[in-house]
C-alpha cells in the first residue's frame, strides 16, 4: 500500500507542479535576476504552491487526525502567505509578523516546547517561558529554512534530509505525514534542476517547508514524545548554525541583520568550487550531522547530545568567520 501510494504522490506532485509553472507563467509570476541573487536567467516562482494541491490530495488518501489536519491547514496559510509575499515582495519585519499568525495558532491549537528533555537527571521544563520560547523557536527555523533557498536543488536536498532523518525515529503508522512531501520534493528536483521545465520553490515553498519542519519537530517530541528534543535537533542544525552564523556575521560587519546578501555558505563555496560540490559538501555536511543524532539516540546520549550540539556549532562558527569569508 505504501508503494501505491508513493506512485500516487509521484504523479500528484509532477501535475501540480506542471500546474504551478503553466500559472507562473500566465500571470507572469518570475523571479528576476539581481545582484542579491546568483541566478542569472528570469525563472517561474512559484513552484512551493503545488504543495497546497499535494495536502488536499493526501486529505482523500489518509484518515490524518484533527491535529495533523490542523497542522496542514496552517501549513497552507503560510504558503499562501509567501505566494503574497512572492508577489508583492514585503519587508522582512511585514514577512514576519504575518507568518507570526498561524504560529500562534499551533503554538495554542496543536503543541508548545514544554522540556527541553533530560540533562543529567533534571528534566528541562520551560514553564511560563514555553510560549515565547517556541514563537521564536519556529520563527527562527522557517526563516532558516528560507535562507537556504538561494542555489538549485538545495533546500529541497536538505529537507528530505531533514524528513527522512524523522521518519527513521518515529513509528512506522506515521509516516503519511511526510511521505507525501518527501515525494513532492523529489519530484521538484528535476523541476529545479531544468530537467524538466524550470521552476524555483519561492516563498510559497520554503516558507511552506519551514513550518512543516518546526511544527513536527514539535509535535513529534512534545505530543506524541516519538523523539527526544535532545535528538530532534540534529536535523535542524545545518540550519540554524547557518542562520545563527550569518546573522553574527551581519553584526560584526554592522549590516543589517534583515537586509538580504550573498554571503551564505553555499554562495561562498559556489565561488570557491561549482554547484555540484557545493551541493554535494553541504549535503555530507548535512548527513553528518544527522549521524551524530542517529548514533547519539542509538546509545541515548540524550544529555552528551546537547553538549555536543553546542560545541559543533562553536567550530561551524569559528570556521565559517576565519575561512569562508
């Protein structure tokens, strides 16, 4: 049945993204090169809508719970909020505060970071700071996500990463939640890589992704406590030390922390090498990273977990500010 249905999600996606290019280009929704930007040709945009056409199909073929309805219905008010924003290209603070919306609706509809887990026999509890620590937490990793959609092939090569890596940890009976976006995306790659006919993801579809990932990873260790919060972020770490390190880099040089550039670690590296190793680097950077939770949750490691966190982010940093300037 699983095999069906991957077929099926296949095919979905491939016509959804069909649909989503044809649309971009009768209502002339392209995204146009510029300085800030390392694409070179005018490019079809809104690739991430197809999504929206993959959730309701996935709605006839799973029986999801209230929550997990819930939670792809805010995932397609965020889409439709970076398909706005796509075309009418807000400011980052406008961006932010209409995304705040349906993150507040999870964060009292559906789950909040409560426990920060077990460290050495003292269980992490947030307590009144659940709220704001979880509103900043999911803002901070879907503008992370968005920040890796600046090269062909990226941020969807991290994402099914990103899925599969939380797939292995949970049960099998709740691998519908994402099979169907791992099959999206793997299907946008031949899109994204001009296979087929080029498209980009847009706002629509990282903004849509981020959410996807942030509401998870909470759902999964806060409600259904499948993983350890302590485990869980070793699948967003590729993106939050980048977006942490970028933002110190931004300080240091006393840019504007909001004001959009080029020096991401896959431009930096695109410089250095082509988009092939570029890709391949982060991807290996990405896959030993997930390592290191698959073998911490192995031997539950839960509380070495965090220490090791910290100090990689510690020498990620370091590395990028001495060497990837």
């Amino acid at each position: 049945m699983i095999n069906i249905n991957i077929i099926f999600f296949l095919l979905i996606s491939l016509i959804g993204l069909y649909l989503a290019y044809f649309i971009s280009l009768k209502f002339n929704l392209i995204d146009f090169p510029d300085k800030k930007k390392i694409h070179t040709t005018k490019t079809p945009n809104i690739g991430g809508t197809a999504i929206i056409f993959l959730i309701l199909t996935s709605f006839f073929i799973y029986d999801y719970n209230d929550e997990l309805r819930l939670i792809f219905i805010l995932c397609i008010s965020v889409i439709i909020i970076g398909l706005s924003d796509d075309i009418k290209n807000y400011s980052a603070i406008i961006k932010l505060i209409l995304i705040s919306v349906p993150v507040i609706f999870f964060i009292k509809n559906i789950s909040v970071v409560d426990s920060l887990g077990i460290f050495f026999e003292y269980n992490l509890i947030l307590g009144k700071f659940s709220f704001i620590f979880t509103f900043l937490c999911m803002l901070l990793l879907i503008n992370a996500t968005n920040y890796m959609d600046g090269m062909d092939g990226l941020i969807s090569l991290m994402s099914i990463l990103s899925f599969s890596y939380i797939l292995i940890l949970i049960p099998k009976n709740e691998w519908i939640t994402l099979i169907p976006i791992i099959c999206f995306l793997i299907v946008f790659l031949f899109f994204n890589f001009g296979i087929l006919p080029k498209q980009f993801l847009g706002d629509t579809g990282s903004l849509g992704l981020g959410f996807i990932l942030s509401s998870f990873s909470i759902y999964y260790t806060q409600t259904l406590n499948y993983i350890e919060p302590s485990i869980i972020i070793w699948c967003l770490s590729f993106y939050v030390f980048e977006f942490l390190t970028i933002n110190i880099i931004r300080i240091k040089k006393r840019k504007n922390v909001l004001e959009k550039d080029l020096n991401f670690i896959f431009n930096i590296l695109n410089n250095k090498t082509n988009q092939i190793n570029t890709l391949a680097i982060c991807c290996l950077i990405k896959i030993f990273f997930l390592l290191n939770g698959l073998i911490l949750n192995y031997y539950e490691l839960y509380e070495v977990s965090i220490l090791i966190f910290f100090f990689y982010f510690f020498i990620y940093l370091g590395i990028r500010i001495k060497y990837l300037k």
